[in-house]
C-alpha cells in the first residue's frame, strides 16, 4: 500500500462502542420492513457489561465487507449493513466501499441482541468515517436500518424509541429518557444457550401477525411504552415488573400462536421464568425475554445478592451488569 493509499485509508476511519439493549416494552411488529419501522413505541436499557466495538473504513476497494469475530460474513447475508452503507453512500455522494470489523464480547444471535450493540456500533463508526456532522437522532434512525433495536442502543441508559409516523423513517428513532445512573438496578443476563436462535426476530414478527390475539396485542403492546416509561422516571418497581413481565408474555402469546407458532423458550427458559414468578412476590425481581431462550433477570441493589445466590443454585451462567450508556466513539 502507497503511503497516499495509506493516509487515505486512515482517513475515512473511526471506531465506537455500543451496548446491547434489552427492551422493557417490545417492539415486535412491523409497519414497514425495508426500513425497520415499528407499529407503536418501544422502551429499553442498555446492558453495560455486553458491548460491541467495530472499526469502519472507507475505501476505494470494490465492494462492502463485514467481519464479525474474525468471520467474514458473506455478501448474502449483508442486506442489513448494506441498508445503512447505501444510505451513507447517497449522503456523501460518493461510490466508495466501506470494511467494518466488529467485535463482541457476548454469543451473537442468542437473544442477547448482538445485532443491537452491532448495529449500533456499526452506524456510529461508519457515519464518523465517513466525516458526516450529524445529530444523534438521525444516527439512532441510521441505525434503525441495520435492525430496529438498534436505533434504542444509540442514546444512553434508558431509552425510548418512537414509532413515528413519516414514510420515509426520518421520525422513527431513540431518545433517551434516563440516563444510566437514574436507577440503580441490576440486571442479570442469564445465558440458557449460546446456540444461534433458529428464526429470526424478523420472521417471528411477521408469523406474530398470523396470531388470532394479534389485534388485541398490538392494542394493548401500545400502551405499554407509556405506563413502562413512567414506572422507570418514578423509580417504581412494582408497577415496572408487572407491565415488564406482562408485555414479554403478550409478546411470546402472539408468537406461540401464530401459524406456524414460533417458540423461542428453552426448557431452562420456563424453569427460571417460574422461579422469578415465585420469588417476585417476596422481593423486588421481575425479568424479560427478548426473541431468543435467554432471560434478563432485573432486581435492585438489595435484592440483588439473594437473586444471585438463586441464580447459582439453579446451575445456571450469568453476566451481572448495570444499565450501561450509549454508543461512543473510541480510538482503535
Ligand atoms: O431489532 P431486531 O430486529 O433484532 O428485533 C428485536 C426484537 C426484540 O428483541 C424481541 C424486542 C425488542 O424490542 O428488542
């Protein structure tokens, strides 16, 4: 390589970090699926202890590349990151190719929302690269494109996600409601499976329409967002664990019902869900469960020891965290 080659190559580069978020209120459904567009607001957190760093460089090589832990992701299977690129490309108005290499410290496609953190981290980095001065909600709403969570691992601490309603997507991005430290809880993020969940949260949504409690579910999913929003700014445990567990239940109903039903417990899943369902009436704990068998486990300070203690009884691996920030850029 030519030191101009060089020089340019450094040129058009930038790294970020992004957290996973898990969402307290789901966003599950789709009012437009080329641009991730979701039917009704969704809240989250972001998980500081599960993260993705990805280095994007522009180049004039002759097509995009994704490498994910050291695995060149084949051009098939880019469609998502290609969104984004394309939508970069047209900003500039330039033909150049972007190489992003990623890398998480967490199983991909376990529920545990690498393509949040990825997404996220990718947008972030690929947007800096490419020198473009913009605020954060229109890189939430570039992020938004790689996969819909994505949008909400941009802003930090405890986000929001509004639906919108422009066509072209330009209002559809996360704002954060709470920063991190607003409410201490912790959270554990317990691992049923490292295997990749075997239909994606894209199909699951779409077989969830098929549901005959699909109406009523996107009735009720709608409200969620506001109650959910309003038990996290008032620090209100009882009135969160109840809207959170009874939204990731409404949103497992449609997909168990659906033709053909999709089903994304694990046998271990159901075992920790009754067991929190059990203990929750004594302490502070409530838990959620994204499209995968993995369950997050949420509890406060206080609680938190005798939750672990349980957690280690049952055999089971976690990673303990708190609620982490948002997308930020690093030196490579
Ligand atoms: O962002 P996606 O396309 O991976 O969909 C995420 C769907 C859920 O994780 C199940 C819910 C959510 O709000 O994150």
């Amino acid at each position: 390589m030519t030191d101009e080659q060089n020089f340019s190559r450094k040129k058009y580069r930038a790294s970020a970090r992004a957290h996973a978020n898990v969402a307290a209120a789901k966003y599950w459904g789709k009012r437009n699926d080329s641009l991730n567009l979701p039917i009704f607001d969704s809240i989250a957190f972001n998980i500081d202890a599960l993260s993705t760093e990805t280095t994007a460089t522009w180049t004039d090589d002759e097509r995009d590349a994704l490498i994910i832990n050291d695995w060149h992701v084949p051009p098939q299977s880019m469609t998502r990151i290609s969104r984004l690129l394309d939508k970069i490309r047209e900003m500039k108005g330039w033909k150049k190719h972007c190489t992003l290499v990623s890398r998480n410290n967490f199983p991909l496609s376990t529920g545990l929302a690498s393509s949040a953190s990825g997404g996220a981290a990718a947008t972030m980095a690929a947007v800096h690269a490419a020198q473009l001065d913009l605020p954060q909600s229109q890189i939430s709403a570039l992020a938004r494109l790689c996969s819909g969570s994505a949008a909400r691992s941009i802003p930090q601490g405890w986000t929001r996600w509004r639906a919108g309603s422009a066509e072209d997507g330009s209002d559809s991005f996360a704002v954060s409601i709470a920063p991190p430290n607003h409410w201490n809880l912790q959270l554990f993020v317990i691992q049923v499976s490292d295997a990749p969940k075997n239909i994606s949260s894209t199909e699951g949504m779409k077989r969830s329409e098929s549901s005959p409690f699909w109406n009523a579910y996107i009735a009720e999913a709608a409200r969620a967002a506001d109650v959910i929003q309003n038990a996290i700014l008032q620090k209100d445990f009882r009135a969160f664990s109840e809207a959170v567990m009874q939204n990731t239940m409404m949103m497992h109903a449609v997909a168990l019902t659906a033709k053909p039903p999709v089903c994304y417990f694990a046998p271990k899943t159901i075992e920790i869900l009754q067991k929190i369902m059990r203990i929750c009436r004594a302490m502070p704990v409530c838990c959620t469960i994204d499209a995968g068998a993995n369950v997050v486990v949420i509890t406060d300070n206080i609680a938190a020891p005798f939750v672990k203690n349980d957690i280690i009884a049952m055999g089971l691996t976690y990673i303990q965290s708190c609620v982490g920030g948002g997308t930020e850029l690093i030196t490579a």
